[in-house]
C-alpha cells in the first residue's frame, strides 16, 4: 500500500537525464504558460510558423475569433480561418522536402506474431499515400465526401487517413474491436461514401474476421434505406500466407523466422482440419468488393494535395454519449495540427532520434492524435503495434521496447495494473534502458500503479507523463512536462500551454486554491472540437449549457495546495452519500491500495437514508481468496484512507469487470448488476458480456 507520505512526495524529474530539453525548468514552462495564454495570437502564431500555408492572410485576420457563452448566442470556434493548408502536405510533403527526412523511418511495424515486422520510411509512405489519394479520387470522392475507415492496427490505417487528409475528404475511424452495429451506426450517422477495410487478422491468438463484419454492417446500412457502392478490403492475412508461399517456393527454409515457421505450420496444417485458421473463408460480393492491393498496384504516386482552409474538417470520431448514442466529434485541419504537434513535442520532449511508441489504437483519440498527426507532423519514428500486451506472453511490451529501443512509451493505467499482476521478473528479464520518458492516458492512474511504472518500468529514471484529455479536446489538456515538473503519483499536475482550467462547483462559481469540483476550460485552445457532426445543439448543450462561458468536461477535479490538480474522475461517476461527494475513482484507489486487489470498480447504489451508498466490485490477485474477513478489510481500508463517510456498503468478488475495447470498465452495467436489474440495453461494446451472468450469480443479495 502506498503511503500518505510517498504520495504527498514530489518526485522530481532529472533535468541530466534530458539535456536537451524543450522545456528544461518550472520556471520555463511558467514563462511559456504565461505568454499561451495572455498571447494565445502571438504563442500559437509562432507554432504556426513552423507549418506550410498556402495562401496566408498577413496579418492573420482573425487568428482567433470565437464565443464559448451560451448566453450570447451559437457557439463557435475559428483558428485561422481564411489561411489554407494541408495536413497532409505537412506531415508528408514538407518532412520529405525541406527536412529532408524522406529516408527516415516513420513507422516500425510490429505484428501480431513476434518476428512479424515491417518499416515505411517518410518517402514510402508519402508516395503510397498518394498513390491511395489517387485511387479516392478515382472512386469518385471529393473534397468533404466522409470515409468510414475500419482496420485493424495496420499501415493502411495511416495511409488511408493521410490519404482522406491529402484530398480533403473527412475521415471516420472505427475501432476493428466494434461490433457490426455499432459500425453500421457510424456509418449511418456520417453519411460515408465508402468503406474501408481488411479481410481478417488475429488480436492474440483470436481471429478476427473483419470483413464477415463489415458484411454485416454493410447489410444493416442497406437494410435501413443506405447502400454503399464500395468496399476496399486491404489483404492482410492474405498477403502474409502469399508472402510465405513465395519465400518457402524461393528457399525452402522455413526455421529462420518465426513468423514465417509459424505460417509454414499452417500450411502443413492445411492439409489437416485445422486449415481454416489461417484461411478464413473472405465473403466477396464482385460488385461491390474491391481489393486495395489491387487498386494501388495500377495508381499513379503523385497527388497535388487539396488546400483546404484552416476550419475545414479533417475528420469524425465517435465518442460514447451519456444517452447510448455516440456522438461524432468533429475535428478541423489548422488548430488540430498544431495543437496535436505541439502536445506531441511538449509533452514527449520530443527528439529527432526519439523511437516513440504509444501502445493506443488509432481507433481512438489517443492513436488519432499520437500516433498518425502528432509525432508525423514532428518527423519522428514510431512503432506501431498490431498485437496485444499478452501475447505470446506477458513480456511482450518489455521485448517490443528492446527490439526497437524504444525511448518514449505511452500507455494506459489499465495495461500497467494488468502487467503489474505478472509481476515484476518479466519486466526485469528486459533491459529497457533505452527509455527516458514514459506515458499514461485515459483514467486516473492509482499510486500504486503509477509507483510501479516509476520504479519498476522505468527504474526511477523516467519522468510519468500523465495525461489527463478527451476525444473532445484534441490533445493534452493536464500534464506534466517531463523534464520540468515534480510529479506526484496520481496527479495529472499542471495546464498544457494554451489551457486556462477553472474549478466550479454545482452553481457554476469559480472556486480558488484548494478546492474540489467540476473541471472547465476557460477559453479555446486550437484542438479544441468545433461541433458534433449534424448535431450543433447537442454541442452547445452537452458541453457548454451547464456553465455559461466554460467548456465543461464532465470531470470532476481537485487542486491541492500547491497547485496540482487531480482528476477525481467523471462526474457521472460521482455520487452524494448523505450529502457528501464522494468520487468512484477516489474508492476505487483506496480499494487497490490493498494487496489483494487487482481491479476494482466502484458505483453508486440507492440507500434508503443516506440517498446513495458504494457498491464495490473487486478482482483479486492471483493467489488470494474473496472471504468475509478480506471484505472487512476492505471497508476498513477505504474508511481509513478517506472517512466513515465512505465506507462501502457492499464489496463483491468480480473475476474480471465488464470493459469496452479501449478498456474502459463500463460502470452503467456495474449499476444494473448491483440492483439485479437485467435491462442491460446494449452490450456490444464490451470486450468480455460472457462476465456479466457470473457477476449477477456473485451479487451481494445481502450485505457482508
Ligand atoms: C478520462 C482519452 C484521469 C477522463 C484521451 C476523460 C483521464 C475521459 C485521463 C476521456 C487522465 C483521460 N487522468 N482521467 N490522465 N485521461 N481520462 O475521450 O474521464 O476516450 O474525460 O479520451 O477519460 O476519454 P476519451
């Protein structure tokens, strides 16, 4: 368990491990700050600079013009309107040409399968994405047109969104871990011309048939009155076994590489029942089905780009909603590009010899941002990473950081805590000494698991960059710089550049100094989202009627004394026992501070005196057992590390929690459970339904 004082602790970053930093001291990134935010014209001007315009106003007129109050009319946000650009000519065409990076890789590739590994270098993929602009522009699309894209983590995904990019066409990623419902909804609500897609790949040792799926999507969207003409198919699975059958015709050996051992087994297998593994039947319907290969193999590779002006929109992203629809945050071309740079370069200390690696999809907003625009637009070398953290084993990511010397490393809390129940040899079998900074996204991160990352991982050298942001904001909001600011475990410290946050409470008062409440931003940043697809007054009212002249997160947030903030999570996972606020993500840290536990969710439940009370659910360690002392222990543990005030009602064994794909536990469904409600409405997103009839069979019907 950690302790108050270990927490309270500042560990500093050590400014020798990082020489050549961007941001070398607190008082540099204070002066920085300062001068984003009372010059946001001047700061973001300078960054601008450092990107191609094509026609640019001189002066920018306006550089910034917008309305973040409700009360005063439509909400808007322009960066730069009126200059016309093109990301990708940035990312690409100005890497190659004037930085002259056209041989550097942009991607090492590492597949599913260890040993299965491929490398783009700027020039390649700036002539393939090209090559895929021309066969858009062939299949009829033009500037605006929506491409629903549906891949699993292959280069294609990247070179299909440059390409949507270079031609200004906005892309729709879907994440390949959605169910054809959920792609159908997507593909319905954007409206796309086309879709994009792979035949089939493995995530572990799971098949995925991706194009049976998107079949089923297609099917659905005709059935509901929208038939698509097109349908791309990227041969993944395919191109390995041909690739195999070449090199077993070309030499005959079969035992150097694994991935090639391994395919040379399946095609003995073949001969066996066990040939549909690695030949998964592809359903094919020749009018409507086309494969990539094919069309690029005839595609010219050169493309003007499409100049597009600075609000544009570059591309839709889906993000769940409060009321089960998922709403389709739009993103545009200049304020987005600068902002997923500058994050990216800031915040990573980016430098030109840097092997960055984020373990995210690019499914969502954290691959979008820092995988594909963020460290392209900086030129640098990434590893992107097509399998799982389990597979073969569970030192799988401590190998990959090895294999490519990986110095920045960005994952999530939730792939820390499930390294962490692996223990720490598999990590130290590895050297990892090549890393200077590592990453977190996507939920707060509890000390423990934080202290594990610091010391374990990254062997006290490595500032934690925690970095608190949303699909909404575009890139980083809260976050320390890593060679500048003192950490605290848990904390996502201090504003980006750009970022004025404010804490309100219900009555929409700014609250000062220490202080606990909703979290807003107070004025734009250039990531910023400008609307949800074909829903402004959603807009307006999910993200800015609660509190007028504030963009509201939906997050609750406390800043201490010394100026740290610390997300206390969502507020609609917040809850009122007797009258007090209490966090779900503040019981739930308390709940994994003890040695027995390895996940733990927590939600509120009605209470007939005190309105609403904790309901825990806990997934212990390997080795221990869920007993009526260990669930004492609990309370106990969760009264003394925040108050009576919080001690739980409830504490049920979970054998695992239900999560979404990008591994958020869905705490709407924890709710149900808790009250035996079985109206679970829709479970397509979970990665793992088949828990949740053990975890209604595990209820606490009555209390330990
Ligand atoms: C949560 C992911 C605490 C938060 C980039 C936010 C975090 C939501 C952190 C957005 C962090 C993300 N600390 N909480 N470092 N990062 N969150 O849109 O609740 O998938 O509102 O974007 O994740 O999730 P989204």
């Amino acid at each position: 368990m950690v302790q108050p004082e270990e927490q309270a602790r500042l560990y500093r970053p050590r400014p020798e491990l990082l020489p050549a930093a961007h941001v070398p001291s607190l008082a540099d990134y204070r002066r920085l700050y300062r001068r984003s935010v009372e010059k946001p014209q001047e700061f973001w001007g300078d960054v601008a600079k450092e990107f191609y315009w094509k026609q640019q106003q001189q002066p920018w007129v306006p550089f910034l013009w917008y309305n973040f109050d409700a009360t005063k009319g439509r909400i808007f946000i322009e960066w730069m309107k009126g200059a016309k650009t093109n990301v990708c000519y940035n990312l690409l065409d100005r890497n190659v040409g004037e930085k002259k990076l056209g041989d550097k890789v942009a991607f090492y590739w590492e597949g599913n399968e260890p040993g299965d590994s491929m490398k783009i270098t700027y020039g390649e993929l700036l002539r393939k994405v090209c090559q895929f602009a021309n066969v858009l522009h062939n299949h009829g699309v033009k500037k605006g047109d929506r491409i629903s894209i549906y891949l699993p983590m292959i280069l294609e995904l990247v070179i299909a969104m440059l390409a949507c990019a270079r031609i200004g066409a906005i892309h729709s990623v879907v994440f390949a871990g959605f169910s054809a419902d959920s792609l159908c909804e997507r593909i319905l609500d954007c409206g796309c011309s086309l879709l994009i897609t792979a035949d089939a790949f493995y995530r572990g040792d799971k098949l995925v048939n991706l194009k049976q799926i998107a079949d089923e999507a297609l099917q659905k969207s005709k059935d509901k009155g929208f038939p698509l003409k097109k349908c791309i198919v990227v041969k993944h699975l395919g191109r390995e076994e041909i690739a195999a059958d070449e090199e077993i015709a070309a030499d005959g050996a079969c035992s150097q590489s694994p991935p090639l051992k391994r395919l040379c087994q399946d095609v003995q297998e073949k001969k066996t029942e066990s040939s549909q593994r690695l030949h998964p039947k592809i359903p094919w319907d020749p009018h409507m089905d086309v494969w990539w290969q094919d069309l690029m193999s005839g595609a010219s590779t050169e493309c003007e780009p499409e100049w597009c002006d600075s609000e544009d929109e570059l591309f839709i992203l889906y993000t769940s909603g409060s009321t089960g629809k998922p709403k389709g945050v739009l993103h545009t071309v200049g304020g987005y590009m600068l902002y997923a740079a500058t994050s990216f370069k800031y915040v990573f200390d980016y430098q030109p010899e840097d092997i960055y690696w984020c373990t995210a999809d690019i499914g969502w907003i954290t691959g979008h941002s820092y995988i594909t625009y963020g460290p392209l637009a900086n030129g640098a070398t990434s590893v992107l990473f097509e399998g799982i953290p389990t597979y073969p084993d569970a030192g799988r990511m401590w190998s990959i950081i090895d294999k490519y010397k990986v110095t920045k490393f960005y994952t999530a809390p939730t792939a820390i805590r499930l390294l962490m129940k692996y223990g720490e040899e598999l990590v130290k079998k590895h050297s990892r000494k090549s890393l200077k900074v590592l990453g977190t996204v996507g939920e707060p991160i509890n000390p423990e698991a934080w202290l594990w990352y610091y010391r374990v991982v990254g062997e006290e050298r490595c500032p934690i960059v925690d970095t608190f942001w949303q699909t909404e904001t575009g890139g980083h909001m809260l976050t320390p710089l890593p060679a500048a600011t003192p950490m605290k475990p848990g904390s996502a410290t201090f504003p980006f550049f750009g970022v004025v946050p404010a804490i309100v409470n219900e009555s929409g008062e700014e609250l000062e100094g220490e202080a606990e409440g909703y979290l807003v931003f107070k004025q734009p940043w250039p990531g910023i989202m400008r609307t949800l697809y074909g829903n402004h007054q959603q807009f307006e009212t999910t993200y800015f009627k609660k509190f007028p002249g504030y963009y509201v997160t939906g997050d609750g947030c406390r800043r201490d004394k010394d100026g740290y903030y610390w997300i206390t999570g969502r507020i609609d996972d917040m809850l009122n026992v007797s009258g007090h606020l209490l966090s779900t993500a503040e019981v739930e840290s308390a709940l994994l501070g003890h040695a027995a536990v390895s996940e733990a969710a927590v939600v509120s439940h009605p209470h007939p005196l005190k309105g609403e009370c904790l309901y825990c659910f806990v997934t212990l360690k390997d080795g221990h057992e869920f007993t009526k002392d260990l669930a004492d222990e609990l309370k106990k543990q969760v009264r003394e590390k925040i108050g009576p005030i919080a001690t739980p009602d409830y504490i049920q064994n979970a054998p695992s929690l239900p999560k979404t794909r990008s591994g958020k536990i869905t705490r709407r469904i924890l709710r149900k459970i808790a009250q035996n409600d079985r109206d679970l409405g829709d479970i397509s997103t979970l990665v793992n339904p088949g828990i949740i009839n053990q975890l209604f069979n595990n209820r606490c019907d009555t209390k330990l």
